[in-house]
C-alpha cells in the first residue's frame, strides 16, 4: 500500500474503512435471513386451505399449492380463504370446478392470484 501523502487521504480511507466495518454486520443478517426457511402454517389455517374452493381453483389454475401458500403468507391466505367462504357465488364456483372450467373473472381472489401469475413470470 502507497504511503499516505496527506492527512485528507488518510480522512477519506478511515471513513471508507468504518462504512465498511458498519455495513459487514448489515451484510451478514441479512445473508442469514434470507436462507431462513419461511415456518410452516398454523394447523388449522392449512387444514381450511386443503379442504378450500380457493385450493381447488388453484389446482384447475396450474398453480403449486405450495408455491402459492410460500409467496402469500398466512394471514394473506387466512383473508382469501375468509373471501372464498363468504362468496356468493360459493355453489356455481364448485360446479364450474367440478366441471374443470375455472372462472377467475368472478373469483372474489381474483387480484391476489393474478398478482400472484404475475409475479412468476
């Protein structure tokens, strides 16, 4: 390493050098938060979920429970699955599954699983 010339070098590096001590621990948890594994649902959230219109129509969709439940969240899929059971349009929802033709248009979580296809591609 040159030898410093002046005292404003030696001011420049020993800012650069805390920066970098500061921003090193920042680095590390956020390195040790993104390898966390996201916790497994709460038992009864996923018990309503696989019992769900919302699970059915996912599955006619093409769409991964999993994945789907991953990049929701719970209370996002707790307020989904609330929708799905307060839907009016609950009994030609469950007949157009049974008949293998989703309606999305109509489905009261349409905005959450087209945000949801978006964010894939």
């Amino acid at each position: 390493m040159a030898v410093l010339e002046s005292f404003s070098q030696f001011y420049a590096w020993s800012w650069i050098a805390t920066i970098a001590v500061l921003l090193l621990p920042l680095l590390v948890l956020f390195l040790r938060d993104a390898r966390t594994p996201k916790p497994p649902l709460n038992a009864a959230v996923d018990m309503r979920f696989r019992r769900s219109l919302l699970a059915r129509m996912l599955d006619s969709l093409g769409i991964d429970r999993r994945v789907y439940v991953q990049g929701t969240g719970e209370p996002a899929l707790a307020k989904q699955l609330d929708q799905c059971d307060g839907c009016a349009r609950r009994a030609a929802c469950m007949q157009d599954l049974a008949y293998g033709q989703p309606q999305l248009e109509t489905c009261v979580n349409v905005d959450a699983i087209t945000r949801y296809l978006g964010s894939r591609k």
